[in-house]
C-alpha cells in the first residue's frame, strides 16, 4: 500500500533553521520520492517501507533537538503526481 505522508517540523529553539535542514537532507537521501514546499515536506512511498524510514529518521532528529514539534498528516494513496486542475 502506497502513503503519501505531510511533515512540518517545528524545534523551538533559536538554532531551528540547521535542524530542520538537517531533517530534510536526510528525507532528501533516502530511497523515496520527496517533494518540498516552504511550509512542508512530502514524502512518498510504501506504508512498510516508509513508515519504519520515518520513526527511525525522527527520533534521531528528536535526539538532537531541545523541544521539537513535528506535524504528520498521512494519506492511504500516493499524491506524488498531484496536478491541481484549476
């Protein structure tokens, strides 16, 4: 099953630009397709192969973060080819 899955995180610390860099550099070397935009990071692939990529990538954000808020919205199909169409 193909999961297109939504990330915004927010550190909240002074020094936030350099953790979310780092956390998109790692979604950005991975096998998966990942399309950004200036609020938010998509990420797109299988549900068992993606999902155990994603806990693994967070928590190792988390561990070099203070106080950290990560938003994930998902969604049970793959949007990576999403045209709007108006």
């Amino acid at each position: 099953m193909n999961i297109s899955v939504d990330l915004t995180l927010s550190p909240l610390q002074d020094d936030y630009e350099i953790h979310v860099i780092d956390f998109i550099k790692v979604l950005r070397d991975s096998e998966f397709t990942v399309l950004e935009n200036p609020l938010s990071t998509q990420i797109y692939g299988d549900y068992n192969t993606l999902m155990p990529f994603l806990t693994e990538t967070i928590k190792s954000s988390f561990e070099n973060q203070d106080i950290c808020v990560l938003t994930i919205k998902i969604v049970k199909t793959d949007r990576s080819n999403y045209e709007p169409s108006f």
